[in-house]
C-alpha cells in the first residue's frame, strides 16, 4: 500500500526505505524535523508529463517546493518554470532555467519584480487585471522594451476541490471572467509596449476528476477562435497545473496520460503551443516529512502523540484540515490505537492528524507523514521561533543535503545589536 504513494518507497527488514536510503538512518544522522525527497520519483514524473505531451513546454509550478535543486532536477527534464513571485524568479534562474522558459502568473506583481522580469524577456506574463496591463505598460516602455503576456481567464469550471485552492471560480480574485476577456485583450492590443500572444487559465490545486479540465479547456479554445477572428496572433495556451496527488490511502495518482487524453482532443485543431504548469503532481509524492515521538499523553477520553514537527514544518492539516497518511519509519507487529498526533506549537490547530487509527508507537520512534514534498517546507515559518527543517534528496544509494537545517542564530542573528 505504501507503494502506491511512491514506488520508490517500501519497508525492507521492516524498516522504511526511500529509494536505497533507510529513512531511519537519514533521521538519525540529520535529526527531525526531516524532510527527505526522491529525485527518481521527480524524474519519472515530469517524464510522464513530456510522454503525454510531447509538444507541449511543462513549466514546473516553483510555488509547490521552491528548492533549487528540486528545480534544477525538472530543468534536467527539460522544464521550464511557473513563477509567482520575483524570489521564485531568481531561484529559478539559480538553477539554470532561461527566461526563456519561464512563465509568470500573480495578482499582487510589484513594479520592482515587474522590472526584473521583464528586463530578462521572460517567455511570458499571464496577466491578472486591467491594471495591470497599464503599469506593465509602462514599465516596458520605460526599459525599451515589449512584453509578451497572456491574459489570465477564469471559465468558471468548479474544480470539485477545496475552496482555498479554487481558482478559476468566477468569485475568485485570480484573472479576469472569461465571458469579458475580449475587452482586456482588446486594451491589451491599444498598448504599444505589450506583445500579446497567449491565453491563461489556471482552475484549482489538487484536482483528482480531470473533467473540470475538459470544460475549461473547450471554454478557452472557444476564447482562441474569437480572437483569432478578431486579428489576435495567439501563439500560446496555457493551461496551468492543479492535477492532484493521492493523500488519502482510497485515492489514486491521476496519471499526466489521463489529463492528456481529455484536452488534448479539444485544442488540438488549434495552432497555438500548450504550456502545462504542474507542481504538486510532480513532487507532492516525492517526499516525506519524518517527525520523531517526544510523548505520549493519555487524558482517558482522548490519546495523543506528541511530535516534534508542527504547523510551522507543515501547515497544511491546520490550514486547510489536510490530510497526510502518517506511518511508523519501523514496522512492528503491535495494536493500533486511535489517536491525535499534535506538534509542539502553541495552537490547538497545530496537529498532523485527528482521531487517525496508527500502530502504538513509544518515545523516540521516527514517524514518516508522506505526500510531504509540495507545500510542505514551501509554506513552513519560523512560528513559536523555530528553526526550519532540513532537506535531503535521495537518488539511488546516495543521499545529500540540499537544505541545512538553521539554527537559533539564523533565526535571530540579524536583529541582534551589533558588536562594537
């Protein structure tokens, strides 16, 4: 069963394995909080995705785990990258992805990330609003420079997701309804600093029923025979990411073939390049978070295992009441018990699982909490003062830190009162 999280990961001597590296031995040697994440499976993924999509350009979706070597992997597939932010920007051109290939999304871009971009002649801005438009406007202008954009369209197609993580609703902040898109690409057109050449579209996360996609799909490809119609010269379809991941055991992976099979026969009259941001798809599965056991406490009524990662290290079970299948790195023969395991911040919403059904663990075991990898260490903070945790990638028998973990000087270093 584990296996069907990541083939990668299975117990060997009853003891859980990653690749060829026992995770036990990886928490010993670096301590806990532990995230460890599988290159193979990253790999094997973003493989998947250009099998399925063999003309399409996949940019990997930055936000998921924005650790250099995570993206200088999917660079090695020949990705590109979503970014959202100018920090996500500059990582991703740490790792070695060209302008070229990267493709900036965002409601909130400030002029300074939108000098840095467009001073790089990114391969394209999916623009958010009217205004947008304006002050990229300008700001082209200013540099000498054209910008290429695409206008980001919501289709209102209800994702069947959690509504934190649904985008493409017509009551969502993110782009412009696409029932009126023609007067933003019209404006668009007016500017002269503007290049444009593409649509966007981005309906959720964690989408496990590709026909959402289908629907959004037929409703941009519709949106492309206008403005073709109209004169436009629409050289790109971006059709954003959101395929999601088994975290549940009654789950299953949607497969990169699965969501090819339902678009691919809707656009493909079109002349226009696909362009695929996944992100969660490619690593969610690709890591695990090891924690270790400090205490168990009974309080008759309700039991409670007591752990070392929190909320700070994964904020997904507080956030969005997540769920993350959580198994022991050592497998026993012992009872199950039923059981909350709680981290060490002070919040009554800092747990990693509510009344979970889990073998009966003692101090000092190691647990493994998978599906870890995207939106694990990304959105983790340094709440209650806590350090955040290392990374590992493991490839093969071979493992290397990719992440130190940081220390309370890190923490406080800069705000202390310099030396004289």
């Amino acid at each position: 069963m584990i296996g069907e999280y990541n083939p990668y990961l299975e117990y060997r001597g009853g003891e859980l394995y990653l690749e060829e590296v026992s995770l036990k031995s990886l928490a010993e040697e670096f301590g806990t909080p532990l995230y460890v994440y599988s290159a193979s499976y990253v790999r094997d993924r973003l493989r998947a995705y250009r099998e399925a999509f063999p003309d399409a350009l996949v940019c990997y979706a930055v936000k998921a785990n924005y650790n250099p070597h995570i993206i200088a992997l999917a660079k090695e597939e020949g990705a590109g990258a979503d970014i959202v932010s100018g920090g996500e920007l500059y990582v991703s051109l740490l790792a070695g992805v060209e302008p070229s290939k990267i493709v900036y999304a965002g409601v909130g871009k400030t002029l300074k990330e939108l000098e840095y971009a467009v001073d790089l002649e990114i391969l394209l801005f999916n623009v958010e609003s009217p205004m947008e438009l304006e002050v990229l406007d300008q700001v082209a202008q200013k540099m000498g420079k054209k910008a290429r954009v695409a206008i980001r369209v919501n289709p209102d197609v209800d994702p069947k997701t959690h509504p934190y993580i649904s985008t493409g609703m017509k009551k969502s902040k993110f782009g412009v309804d696409i029932k009126t898109a023609r007067k933003e690409y019209e404006q668009a057109r007016r500017l002269k600093n503007l290049c444009v050449v593409g649509i966007h579209c981005h309906i959720g996360s964690q989408i496990l029923d590709v026909s959402p996609y289908v629907e959004a799909s037929q409703k941009v490809v519709e949106l492309y025979w206008e403005l073709l119609k109209a004169g436009f010269d629409i050289e790109y379809l971006d059709l954003g990411g959101g395929l999601g991941i088994k975290y549940k055991p009654d789950q299953s992976n949607p497969e990169p073939a699965d969501l090819a099979e339902a678009i691919l026969p809707v656009v493909k009259d079109t002349r226009a390049k696909l362009i695929l941001e996944p992100g969660r798809s490619v690593v969610g599965n690709a890591g695990v978070l090891l924690t270790q056991v400090q205490f168990l406490k009974d309080k008759g009524h309700k039991h409670f295992v007591i752990v070392d990662a929190g909320m700070n290290d994964l904020v997904r079970p507080a956030m969005y009441s997540a769920y993350h299948h959580i198994v022991p790195v050592e497998k026993k023969d012992r009872p199950y018990v039923k059981t909350d395991v709680v981290g060490p911040i002070c919040e009554t919403g800092d747990f990693l699982a509510l009344d979970r059904e889990i073998p009966a663990v003692e101090r000092g075991e190691y647990l493994a909490v998978l599906s870890a990898g995207a939106y694990g260490f990304a959105m983790s903070s340094h709440y209650n003062l806590r350090p955040r945790a290392c990374e590992v990638l493991v490839e093969g028998s071979s493992y290397r830190v990719i992440r130190e973990r940081e220390d309370y000087s890190h923490l406080v270093g800069e705000l202390l009162p310099k030396k004289p």
